[in-house]
C-alpha cells in the first residue's frame, strides 16, 4: 500500500480583470515595408484589370 497520495492543486481563481498591455508603436521600418506592400498589391490589381480588359475580343 502506497503511504504517500499526491493531490492535484489547482491553480488560485483570478478574481480581477486582466489588464490589457498597451500596444507598442510599430517601428518605422515595418511602416514603410506596409507602404510599399500597399502599393505593389494596388499597382498588380491595377495591372490585372487591364491585362483582362486587353483579352476581350473587339466587338
């Protein structure tokens, strides 16, 4: 027969409201990379739209 039985504690119930952590600002590298992702993914969808309308036959 075991002597010793080992119990499973649970962790304390938080009673208080998590407090949100403030968001840091982004760097300023990752703001320009944002840019010029921004503006590829227009300029492709500008591209696209033409390269479509290009396709269809003369009427």
């Amino acid at each position: 027969m075991a002597s010793f039985t080992f119990e499973k504690i649970s962790p304390p119930v938080r009673r208080a409201p998590t407090v949100a952590t403030p968001k840091k600002p982004r760097g300023l590298i990752s703001q320009m990379i944002d840019r010029f992702a921004e503006r590829r993914a227009r300029r492709t969808l500008r591209d696209e739209r033409t390269m479509r309308k290009d396709e269809r036959p003369a009427e």
